[in-house]
C-alpha cells in the first residue's frame, strides 16, 4: 500500500473488551461486510446501520435508555427516537401522525414555539383547535364540534409556565372518544415525576435539552412510542425523511446526563419546595404556582399523577411588570436564561420570552400576565436560592 493510501485508510482496530461508557460513534455511514448483508440491512431483514440520518449506536442507545424509563415499571413496551431538538420532535411527531386536512386539539397556553410551529403548519393543512384542557367538560364540548377532523391531543403537564396540571387519564379518555393520538410532552416532569404512558399516552416527547441532559451543554430532543407499527410505519419513515435527527455528542451528554437524574430531580424537587412556600410567605408576592402548594388547584390530581412535585415554579409580585423587571435585574446568584432543567437556578420572563408568541389576552387569560416570572430552581444549596431573592425583593 501507498503512504499517501496508508494515511486515508483506517487502520483494522478491534477492541478487544467494550469500553466502560458507551462511547461515541462519530461515522456519517457505517460498512458492510458485503452487499448481500447492505441490501439486508435496507430491506430491515438483518439488524444494523447504513446512515447517520437514519440512526447511529450512541443515538439509538439514548432514544432507546430514555424510552425505557418511560415505560420502565408499566409493561408496555416502547420505542424511541433521538432528535436534533424538542422542537424536531414535536415537528416529526405531528408531520408523522396527523394528515393534511386534519386537526390537533391543544391547549390554549402550549409553549410559544409549539403554538408557532402548528400555525406554521397550518398553511400546509394541518390545523389547530384549542381548549381548556384542564376542564374536561368543556375540552369534550369544544372537541365533539370538530369530532371526524381530530387527529391527534396534543399537551404539555405540568404547564408551562403556570405550572397548572392537566388529567391525563381524563384526556386519553377523550382521545380514544376521539379515535385520535394522545400526545405529551413530559419535559417539565421528565419519567421520574410522571409517566404518561402509563396513563394512556400513545406518544411522549421530550426536550432533553433540559432536565435529560441536565447541565446546558447541548441541543437535543426524543420521540417515545408504544405502539411498533405506529413507530416503524409513520415515525421512523418522518423522522428519517425530514432530517431532524440528533448526533452522537449530544445524544452521550444525554446519557451521561441521565445517569444522576434520579438525585437532581429529587434536589430540584426538594429546593422548588422550600422556595415555593418561602415567596408563599413573602408580602410582595401576589400569587405562587407550583404543583408542591397544598393551595394548587389541581392538587388531589398532582398526588395521584406526579410523583414529586419537580423543580418548576412561576410567581408574580405585588407591582407587576415593573417588580418583575426591577427584580430579575437585581439577581446575582441566580441566572437569567432563556432555558430551563440546568443544575443551576434559572430565571425566564415568560411574557417576552418562552410565550411571546401567544396573543396577549390568551396569555392574560391563562395567568401568563406581564408581571408573571418562572423560576427553574436548580440543586445548589437552598439557602444561597433565597438569599439571592430575598435580597432581590428587599433592594
């Protein structure tokens, strides 16, 4: 062999015992022993991969260890998909499953780039019909009007950013009325809070850019589903086709980051606890919403649902938009970021951020007021949490 040869071929390299971690398997394809095992390997009668965009050993690793936890405890089986973002996720879900001409019940207050995303899609004949979903009655009703053009429920619980909680067993019995797909996106809770599944959910999406991953280091997302035909018929063929899959680094940040999700969570719980009912007690605080409140209108459901309360709140002060400013502009310890589920203790303007793309008086109507903050509260000591707010409140 040439040297000029000898320094573009890889060299034949076997280990001889796996590593410890799974490691990451940076090929945009993958090599066949002969073509008869790559046609095989096409037609899916022979295990393995061909394409980055079409799976990889470190992606498929990850969609598959968070689809686990999802179901993990439930016997059902799941299946899962690692993508390039929550948003890809939500975007292959939707093109998969609901067909031109048919119609997406959501809730009203959906996370503002949700809310985009369906009206984008609109104008390729994918519509929205919104409700209260909080309200059975009243999200049957509303659903009954456009009963043959529903295709899919589509929701996030706990709620972003009011932290209200919608009945999942209440919505998959409007879903199976409905003959449509139920749903979820289970990032503010993640597995170890709720399992959707669990409750009849027939698809769980996740932003594992938040509390998956953990610690802000990457840009990713998951599709998990319980049905096989429904996952190799309609979301592999999507996911493959619109190119949102995930890459190797961030699905191994991923899977690192779930290692410790367990004891973040129970931190992040914990310390959303104390903090909530600290600014609960505090006199210029107007209102507190977290799942955690035994004040929390929905909170029978919360016990029955959640298995803690998670690390998510949202509260208002007593001036409004002005407190508000004023406030987040006097933090020193906690960090102002358009982002949420990292380590560290985050702070989001949901009005001019997160839901700036939902209509005022929808946002006004659902809580999300001008005046509203959202608190990621991370697993730092607690006390150094409320130090930084109470000094924010006091100047």
């Amino acid at each position: 062999m040439h040297l000029n040869s000898r320094c573009v071929r890889d060299p034949e390299y076997k280990a001889a015992n796996p590593a410890h971690q799974i490691p990451i398997v940076a090929a945009s394809s993958f090599v066949f022993d002969s073509i008869e095992q790559g046609l095989d390997i096409f037609d899916g009668k022979t295990e393995g991969h061909v394409y980055g965009r079409f799976g990889n050993p470190t992606i498929d690793a990850a969609a598959q260890k968070i689809a686990d936890m999802e179901a993990h405890g439930t016997g059902i089986p799941a299946y899962g998909l690692f993508t390039s973002s929550g948003m890809s996720a939500i975007a292959t879900t939707l093109l998969a499953c609901v067909p031109a001409g048919q119609k997406v019940l959501c809730q009203q207050d959906l996370y503002g780039g949700t809310t985009n995303l369906i009206q984008l899609l609109e104008n390729r004949g994918i519509g929205m019909v919104n409700a209260n979903l909080l309200d059975f009655n009243v999200a049957r009703l509303v659903a009954e009007q456009k009963r043959n053009a529903i295709a899919a429920i589509y929701l996030e619980t706990p709620v972003n950013p009011t932290l209200q909680v919608i009945d999942l067993e209440k919505m998959q019995l409007l879903a199976r009325e409905l003959n449509a797909l139920l749903i979820v996106d289970n990032t503010f809770a993640t597995s170890l809070v709720q399992q959707p599944l669990s409750y009849g959910a027939d698809i769980v999406v996740h932003s594992t850019t938040k509390y998956l991953n953990g610690h802000g280091t990457g840009v990713a997302g998951a599709i998990v589903c319980k049905d096989l035909s429904l996952y190799e018929e309609k979301l592999v063929p999507a996911y493959r086709l619109v190119g949102g899959s995930g890459n190797p680094w961030d699905a191994w940040l991923v899977l690192n980051g779930l290692k410790t999700l367990p004891l973040r969570m129970e931190r992040h719980s914990q310390n959303a606890q104390t903090v909530a009912e600290w600014l609960a007690a505090h006199p210029a605080v107007t209102t507190v919403n977290y799942p955690g409140l035994a004040d929390h209108p929905q909170i029978e459901l919360v016990e029955r649902q959640m298995k803690l309360s998670g690390g998510m709140l949202s509260f208002e002060l007593k001036g409004g938009k002005v407190a508000a400013m004023e406030f987040m502009n006097r933090l020193n310890f906690c960090t102002l970021t358009p982002t949420l589920g990292d380590v560290d203790t985050l702070v989001l303007y949901p009005a001019g951020m997160s839901h700036r793309g939902v209509e005022p008086e929808v946002r006004r109507t659902h809580g999300i007021t001008d005046g509203l903050i959202r608190l990621s509260v991370g697993i730092e000591a607690v006390e150094d949490i409320l130090a930084d707010l109470e000094q924010a409140l006091r100047n």
